[in-house]
C-alpha cells in the first residue's frame, strides 16, 4: 500500500509541475520526461541485459510515424492504430533479434546500426505516406471521451508513461526474468547452464524494450505535432547510449541521472561553444568507462561509502 | 554489354573497399575479440587526410598517400593506447573497450566536424578519374596479398594467429600480447584509412561518410566469414555486386539499396552464420 502511494505522490509531484512552468518550460520538461522514459528502457536492455543496440531511437520513430501515419493516412480509430503500431514495433524487433541472437558476439549492434540507418533512408524516400524528408505535420491529438488533452495536462499524460515504464521495468528486473537478464548479461555460460534460455532472453529483452520505445515514440508524436527523418537520426541513439553510461549502467538511478544531465547540459554549454557539446560528451564517455564505469551513481556510492 | 562492363568494374572496385574495411574489423577482432565500430571513422579521417595533403597542399600523390598512411597507423597506435590498453590491463569486461571505442568514433567525428566546414571535401584521384576503379583494385590487390603473406609466411603472422586461437597460451608461449594488440588496431587503422583515401574522390571527404562504410565493411566480414583474410574481400565482392545490381536492375528507389547491407546480413546470420569461408 505504502509503496502504491508513493508511485501516486511522484505522479502528483511530477505533473503538479507542469502546471506551474511557463509554455517554452513546458516544452522542455517534456521532452526531458521523455528522454528520462527512453533511457530508462534502454538500460534494461543495455545495463541489465548486457546488449549493445542502436535501434532505441529508431523504435521510437517507428512508434512516432505509425500513429500518425495509421491515424491521419489511414484513418484507422485511435485504440486500432495505437495498436498496430506495438505490433508493429514487435514486429520490427522480433525480424532483427532472432537472427543476431543466434550468434554470440555482437551482431545485434550492427544489425541494428544498419536498421536504424535504414529506418532514415525509408522516412526520406516514403513519399506521400511518410510525408518524405519534411516529414508530416499539421495534425492533432484526436478527441478522446469528447475532450482534447492539451497543455500541461498532456504533461501530466507523459508523466504517467515514464511510471508506468519504470513501473513495469521495475517489476521485470525483480523478477526472474530480471535476474536471468543480469545473469545473460554477466556470463552467457554459467546462465546457460542454470538453465536460462540464453537466445530467447536476448530476444525477449529486445523485443520488450523496443516495444516501450515504441509507446515512447507514440506519446511524442503529439509533443510537436510533427514528425520528420532528422529527429529520430543516429546521433540520438548514441546520445541514448551515452546518457544510460555516464549514469551508470544497469541502474534505474543512473539511467534517470545520465538522461537528465545530457539533456540539460546543452542548455548550458551551448551559449559558450556552440554546436560541439557532442564532442563534449564523446570525451566524458570514454573518461568515465575508463576511470568510473559505474558512472555517476557508482561515484555517489563510492562516496558515501568513504566519506 | 558496355553497361555491364562498366558496372562489374565499379562494383569491384566498391568491393574492395568494403573488403578493406572489412579487413579492419578482422585485423582487430581476430586476436582481441575487440569490434571496433570507429573503423568507419577512420577511414573519414583517412579520407580528410587526403583532402588536406592532395587538395590543399597539393602534394605529390604517392608522398600524400604514404603521409596518410602512416598518419593512420599512429592514430590507431593512440588509440588502442588510450580506450583499450587501459582496459584490458585492468582486467575490464569485453564490453568496456567497445564502449569507450564508441566513444572515441564520436570524438573522431566531432573533431572532424569542428575543424571543417559541413559540406564536402574534394579529393583528387589517384591517375585520373576513369582509372580510379582499377587504382583501387590494384592498391587493395596489394594490401590483401601482404597481409595474407604476412599472416601464412612470418613468425610475427603466426604469433597473431596464436593470440587468436588461444590468448593464455601464446602469452604463455611467450608473445607479446599488448604488442599484437597495438600492432593489430595501428593496421586496421591503416587499413581503414587507405580504404577511406581510396573512395573519397568519388564521394568526397565528409564527416558524417563513416557510419554507412561502418555497415558495409562489417556485413562483408560477416558474409565472408570472421576466420580469413581471403574472406574480407570476397565478402566485401559480393556485397558491392548485390548492391549495385539491384540500383541498377531493382524497380526500387535508389536510397532503398542501403537495406541491401541489413538484408544480407539477416540472410547470412540466419542461413550461415560462419560465413562463407571456415577458419582453417
């Protein structure tokens, strides 16, 4: 009961903020919430399950454009394209994980790397279905119960993915499936040998967490009201990857931590030098998988426990 | 026939880049295990080193291609020195060096990116444009050749295959290991970068060139088999000659032949994930 109603007062504590931040706060609290609720997926699949994709960031593409593209191309009601665009993300995932996870070693970063790569190329050249390199745009939130969400309460409905994403990563990584994930992740061998499916855990966790992207994507695609090939490019996806490691991997802290401070960082750097914050953080990944692989919530440990 | 004459010629000699690419990766991952993604920016580095030396300077060819080349294998000397030896010294997890090798292929491209303007960068051919095809296929016919010599005829060839069958007992046997493994990242580096020098005349020099070459270098190597030399360039062959027939022949958009790569990559991981050659 006691942890329920924590989960109620992050809720109120996260969405109540929405209401007092201006409309460009707004905006940037959103999408902060969002990058929290990618990273948080993405570590499952990096820091808890050990494997190295590049594709998080295209999943929520694909989640992005299939709603728009089923709703406002096809026609299709909400529930159904809500749907079909889990699907397929499933679909997506399940067609590129069973062939890489076949193999030890790693497959999945370069089959992944090449659909992420792919995913741009088709956005560009889809015509009128994807609306090409402008992408689509000038569309709405349809009605729901007679009422459109909007403002902060549409905050509010972003707030309730990330928990609901924590809450159900959370769950999984207590698990049994948590604990085969973490033990795939440490040592395939010895996983193998207590009887963990070690292909089907590899899958399933990408094929889990490309799903949440997915969602992810879905919610965004109302944020702006567009979508278009450059935002869901390559650089996000390492910059996905780089926020879950300077975090610390395999950590709900981390991940959240990592999220926050990569996303803001810009905010502050680029007054000062631009553009190059990118190389800025390629510098700090390689500091911290050499001299703190923990990251920053491995730091935090190391000092509260030498104080 | 003059078409497909044409064509055979100019997948070739894509193929031999990837094939060069392609022997980057093994280079690296035969005796360490270690992937190294940043090999795409290598050859960019490779590429804009050409840029510089032959347009800018304009220096002479054959001394502009020997100055990137041994440019090439101090930057991978470095960076085997600075995001893999520290690691491995350590004792870290496989993981840890591919991480902070992802790091560094952001910090190549960044600082690519910082010190030149966004848009191309010409680079001048080697003799002329009609024979740059057949220059790529003889400078990657050389390349192969003295790394498969180097591998079959020389003590130091042997001590890297060593390494890769079995690391505890070449170290016991008294090889160098942290040598081998500079020594395999300065090659791919050099490797990468001339495959980079060879093929920006055609699509000249950009920052953002690396990622694509990245994907076609690694499925030649998965199609032609992580075990052999010999596999890199047939894998890399293959891959150029599926992708250009189907620009040429497939009533598809020509941006779509960059899911010829993922295609037969899923194809060769599910049907013959050894590869086309075995280990010997």
């Amino acid at each position: 009961m006691s942890s329920l109603l924590r989960w109620l007062g992050a809720a109120l504590l996260l969405a109540g903020a929405a209401f007092l931040l201006s409309d460009y706060h707004n905006d940037v609290y959103r999408k902060l919430l969002l990058w929290v609720t990618l990273a948080l997926s993405y570590n499952f699949l990096f820091g808890i399950c050990g494997q190295i994709a590049f594709s998080h960031f295209a999943f929520y593409g694909i989640g992005a454009y299939s709603v728009v593209i089923f709703l406002f191309q096809f026609h299709l009601p909400f529930p159904l394209a809500i749907l079909l665009g889990i699907a397929l993300c499933i679909l997506f995932a399940l067609a590129v994980a069973i062939p890489s996870a076949r193999l030890e070693g790693f497959y999945l970063a370069l089959a992944t790397l090449a659909l992420a790569q792919l995913f741009i190329v088709v956005l560009n050249e889809g015509g009128a279905v994807t609306g090409g390199p402008g992408g689509l745009a000038n569309y709405k939130l349809p009605e729901f119960l007679g009422t459109r969400i909007r403002g902060p309460w549409y905050t509010a409905v972003i707030v309730l993915l990330l928990l609901g994403t924590l809450a159900v990563l959370w769950r999984l990584d207590r698990s049994w499936f948590g604990r085969a994930c973490r033990a795939v992740r440490d040592n395939p061998e010895v996983a193998a040998a207590m009887g963990v499916d070690v292909a089907r855990t590899k899958v399933t966790a990408f094929t889990l967490t490309s799903a949440l992207a997915g969602i992810a994507g879905m919610v965004y695609a109302f944020v702006d009201n567009t979508v278009n090939p450059p935002i869901f490019g390559l650089d996000n996806a390492f910059l996905l990857l780089f926020m879950v490691i300077v975090g610390g991997a395999g950590r709900h802290a981390g991940a959240i931590i990592g999220a926050a401070l990569l996303f803001l960082v810009p905010f502050v750097l680029s007054p000062l030098i631009g553009h190059h914050h990118v190389l800025v953080f390629g510098v700090l990944v390689v500091a911290a998988i050499l001299l703190q692989p923990r990251g920053l919530v491995g730091l935090y440990d190391a000092i509260r426990r030498h104080p | 026939m003059q078409d497909f004459l044409e064509l055979t010629v100019s997948a070739a000699a894509s193929g031999c880049i990837y094939g060069l690419i392609a022997l980057a990766y093994l280079l690296m991952i035969r005796p360490t295990g270690i992937i190294n993604f940043a090999v795409g920016e290598w050859a960019m580095v490779g590429a804009f080193g050409g840029y510089l030396l032959l347009s800018k300077f304009e220096w002479p060819y054959p001394l502009g291609m020997a100055a990137v080349l041994v440019f090439m294998l101090v930057i991978g000397w470095l960076t085997e020195r600075i995001a893999v030896r520290p690691l491995v010294e350590r004792g870290a997890p496989l993981l840890a060096p591919i991480l902070a090798l992802l790091g560094m292929l952001v910090v190549f491209r960044e600082a690519i990116s910082v010190s030149f303007a966004p848009d191309p960068h010409p680079v001048p051919y080697a003799l002329g444009i009609q024979r740059q095809s057949f220059f790529i296929i003889a400078v990657t016919s050389v390349v192969f050749i003295g790394v498969w010599l180097f591998f079959e005829r020389t003590i130091a060839g042997k001590s890297f295959e060593a390494v890769a069958i079995h690391r505890r007992a070449a170290a016991l046997m008294g090889i160098n290991l942290s040598r081998v493994t500079a020594l395999s990242f300065a090659a791919g580096a050099g490797a990468a970068g001339l495959a980079g020098l060879l093929v920006s005349p055609n699509v000249s020099a950009h920052y953002l060139m690396g990622v694509p070459l990245a994907i076609q270098g690694f499925t030649a190597l998965v199609i032609g088999g992580v075990g052999r030399v010999e596999g890199a360039l047939l894998g890399g062959l293959l891959l150029a000659f599926a992708e250009q027939l189907t620009v040429r022949y497939a009533p598809i958009p020509a941006g779509y032949a960059q899911g010829v790569p993922l295609l037969l990559l899923m194809l060769f991981l599910l049907l013959r994930p050894t590869g086309l050659l075995r280990a010997k």
